[in-house]
C-alpha cells in the first residue's frame, strides 16, 4: 500500500525525468476567490498532464525481466500518453487501449509517443476482454491508472512540491483542491501532505453528474456515477473512486466540491487570460471551484492543481468565446 | 551603461518578486525544429510577459523621494503593466500613455493593476508632448521602454537564469533566440550570455516587415522600420533599435532572424499544443525562428524565448482554427 516511504522513493526515481512544476498566481485570481490562490499547473507536465508522474513511477518501479516484455494500459488519453513516454525512456513496447472518441489530440500524441493504440467501442466492446487477450499473448504488465500503489505514488510527488512551496510561503493552513477521477492524484497529494504539511488538507473536485467520490466521501460509502461518458471533463469521468485511493481520501481528505462544465469551462478562459496556461477543461474544475465555490473553502489561500492541458482547439475556443474577458 | 555587474544586482532586487521561469520541451517541437528546443516561458512572468523584469529592475532602482512622487511610461501594453504593476508593489503612482488601438487585453490589465492610462492617437497625436506636460506638472519619472540601463539589466536576468539552467544540462554552445522590438531584451541577454556562458549566442528574432534590428545589425547602421503599426505581432514592432541596446547587439549577438507574421501564427498554435502555453503572436517569433528557420541555426540545441502572452482571444483562436494540430 503506498505510504510516504514510497512517495518518496518515486520521488527520487522521477527526479531528472518529471519536472518540478511552478506555482502560479495573479492579483485578478485572487480577487475573484476572495483569497490568495496558487495553481500547480501540470499541464506543463510532460505529455502536458500529471499523469506522466504516476507512469513513470510504476514502469520504473519494475523488475527489468518484467518491464523488458512491455506495459499495457487503458486509458482515454492522459494516462496514455504517460504510459507511452515512459516506456519509450526504457526503450519497451506499450501497448494503450482507448475508447473510439476519445479526443483526438490524445490519441495523436498516444501515437506518437510510440505506443500501440487500440481503438474500442465503448458501447459493444469489453475493454478488460481486449486487454486480457494481449495481455496473456505477449506478457504486457497492467500498469493501472489510479488504483496502483506505484502510480498513487508517483503522482504523491506533486504534494511533496506543494507542501515544500507552502512551507516557504510560510503558509501552514490552507484547502488543496485537486481535480479527482478515480482518486490516485487526490489520494497521493493527500498521503503528502498528511507527512509533510499536516495542516494542509487535499479536496476532491469534480464536475456535476460525476460527482461519485463526492458522494462517496458523503455517505461513507463507494457510489457510482449514473454516467460514464458525454462530459467535456473526460480526463477526470471515471465510473468510481477506486478500492485502493477511496479509504485513503475518506481518512484524509476534505469534503468533495462539484463545479458545473460551464464554471469548468469559465476557469479555463481565466486560466488562459490570467494564467496563460492551457488547461483541458478536466484539469480545470480545480480551478473554477477555488473561484466559484468559494464558500465553501476554509483559509487565506488555496492552492489548486491544475492537472492537464491536452485539449482540443475548438473545444478550447468555444470557452474562450463564452468566456473570454 | 549596463554591464553583468549591474545584472547581477537587478536578480538580487528581483529575486522573490519576479518569477524563475522553468525551461519547458516537447518532443514534437524537437522533431521539427531538428535538434533539441528549450523553451523559456515568459508568458508565465507577473503581469504576462518578461516586461515586468525590467520594469521592477528600473523601479527598484530609483531613489525613494523621487519614487515617491511616481513614474509614467508609453506603451502599447507589456511594458505598461509591468510599470503599473511595480509601482503599485512599491506603493506609488503611475501614469501609462497608451495608443488608442492596443489590444484591449492590454489597456485593461494595465488599469487594473491600478495604472492612470492616457490613451491617445498614434496618427494624430504627439504621445511625447503629452508626456513631457504631465511628468513636469507631476514630477514623474520616465521608465523607457528598452533604451535604459536598469531595464536593460532586470530583462538581462533571463540570460543569467539561461546560462544557468544550459550549464546544469551540459550545454555549452547554442544559439538563443529572442523575440526583439528595440533589443531591451537581446542586449540584456546577450550581456549575461557573454559573462555566463560565452558558448551561447544571443539572436534577434522579428517579423517580416519590422526588421528593423536585423537590417541593423547586418549593414551596421541603425535602420528604420517603414511602418509602424499594423501587426498582429504588436509587443514587438518598435520603428528602429534604440541607441544603448544596439551596440551592444552589434558587439554581441549572431545575425537576425525574419519570420513571417503566419509562421508566428503557427508558433502560437504550436505553443498551444505541444507546451500548453498561451503565446501572443510576437511573443512566439522567436519559437517560429526555431521551428521554421533551423537552417539559419547552429549547435545541436536552441534556446527560445516567448517573450509574452497577453493576446485577446479571438486573435489567439484565429491562429488555432489556422494552424492548430
């Protein structure tokens, strides 16, 4: 089970490799939150999302025999494209199943990493079916996008950034809102914190409709969402909170914040005006919940990740016609 | 004059109030450049773009009575903002005489930041009366936009932070190119270059049309730009270089690079994808130099800078509908 020991020691693998990502800020953020707000972009995270961290940190975590025969993942996009480049750093095969219409761009750069993509109907086709098959075939290793102790790790390391940040900052009390799908970044960012900043406390944020860890947190229980597709926010739409990061977010963690796709899409005009950042409107519901919800965060600060940028043109412009100040 | 003497005291004033700007890559941008790329993000600067470096170096600089009773500056919007914005950190007042027909983006922000903006007509007014009757009613202070000593130093810290982060790598020689309207930022960097790491070359990148600095350089005399306005690429389409930051280019730097305002379109859009950063059109010229004029380039690396980011949004998403990937 991930604990900071093992934070830690991924922290050291990725250390040359994952970036040490800024923390950024502007006067007019602060002014809509009513507070001092520092945003975590990982969306200049290679592959342009957090999720390279956790990658990187399970193939590295590896026996060499194992690794050498290759990794497979499932993924509609971000995860992907991790998996991709750091099996292509060990110089191993990757082979990535996503979903027909996933975004284009993600599929794209999967491509391009290196990876073999598989293309599945969400609809007809079994994913877990697929997977298996070639799995079993060629002795691919399942690197899982959340609920994996390595993985939770690697993404951990960005709480160990935020925490040595705020520390500087001299800040000590102060809400993490963190853009939750499955729960490996919001669970790793939660282990972090509860060793290094202990009065820092990790928030889940999600979009309406797929508010399942919020809910989750809520009834003390694991829920499912009604939907599993159809959001913009697809980066963050996973069905539940996983078995391994929910126990970790109901002893650590905050109560959930749920933003609509339009205050998503609203943080991502702001983001790109205020910021000059790209985030995928996913990687956004952080940030629209530090300024719209604003009432319901605790302290003088919030620091807020924003978790990735890989989003296509027009659904970009679209936000920033809506929004754009 | 300026000298590395006077650079290295301009980080030590602007150290905890500008940002240390990482160095962002993407393989993709590698591909087509063909050789390595290390982006410096100045977009990701306070207030948008690298202006504020200079702009709170100069500021800084001032003895405190005369401070007190404030500064004014001209601008069409970068520069404007890093004045308004250091002034206010010190408590003083400021005064930007802007043209009527900058971006908005730009005339907002700098009032925002608490800025008094005089906006006048480029055809039909004389922006230095106006100025000259306002500093003498007001004993205000002139912060010029390149052609000054302590400005010069403050943008002159992205080269030490270069030199640094190329040495760390084991980057010995490169070319560095930098996005210039009158050579503020290429004279200061090329001054670090020079101290720090003698390998590296500082370059000039403009847009077709407002070469005035390559024209320059190459027949070594100061030329003038036969128009002056009508840009996309306005940050940077100053009429000539000025008269301390061009013998310092001419001692320094390597010869000029021209791109076309569409190649810095592309740039944007790339900017867009591939770094999930928000470039304004002249602050990519020096990215689009890189991508699309690597034959003029040498070493097995390049260092960029974009320069900044405060582009209004159907601009932006022009260049995305055109070139985005």
């Amino acid at each position: 089970m991930t604990d900071i020991t093992m934070i830690r020691a991924a922290a050291t693998r990725l250390a040359g490799h994952a970036r040490r990502t800024p923390l950024l800020s502007s006067p007019f953020l602060d002014e809509i939150a009513g507070r001092r707000v520092f945003v975590k972009p990982e969306c200049l995270q290679h592959t342009g999302s957090f999720k390279y961290r956790g990658a990187r940190s399970a193939v590295s975590a590896l026996d060499e025999g194992t690794r050498a025969r290759g990794v497979i993942a499932f993924s509609s996009g971000n995860h992907a494209q991790g998996v991709a480049l750091a099996a292509r750093q060990f110089g191993v095969p990757s082979v990535i199943i996503m979903p027909g219409d996933a975004p284009r761009m993600k599929i794209d750069n999967t491509r391009a990493l290196g990876a073999e993509v598989v293309l599945y109907d969400r609809a007809t086709e079994d994913r877990d079916a697929i997977g298996a098959a070639l799995s079993s075939e060629r002795g691919l290793t399942l690197i899982k996008p959340f609920d994996e102790p390595q993985v939770i790790a690697g993404q951990g390391t960005i709480g160990l950034e935020i925490a040595e940040d705020a520390a500087a900052m001299g800040i000590t009390r102060a809400d993490v809102l963190v853009c939750c799908g499955g729960g490996g970044l919001t669970s790793g960012i939660a282990l972090s914190l509860e060793a290094d900043a202990p009065g820092l406390r990790a928030r889940p944020c999600e979009p309406e409709g797929f508010d399942d860890v919020a809910r989750s947190l809520a009834s003390g229980e694991i829920k499912r969402n009604a939907r599993t597709a159809g959001s913009l926010c697809d980066a963050i739409i996973t069905p539940q909170p996983g078995n391994i990061t929910f126990p970790i977010m109901q002893r650590l963690c905050g109560p959930g914040l749920v933003v609509s796709e339009d205050e998503a899409l609203h943080a991502v005009a702001l983001a790109f005006s205020r910021l000059k950042l790209v985030a995928e409107p996913g990687g956004a519901v952080a940030l629209a919940a530090a300024l719209f919800r604003a009432d319901q965060i605790e302290g003088e600060a919030v620091f807020v990740t924003i978790s990735g940028g890989n989003v296509d043109a027009d659904v970009f412009c679209d936000a920033l016609s809506r929004f754009a100040v």
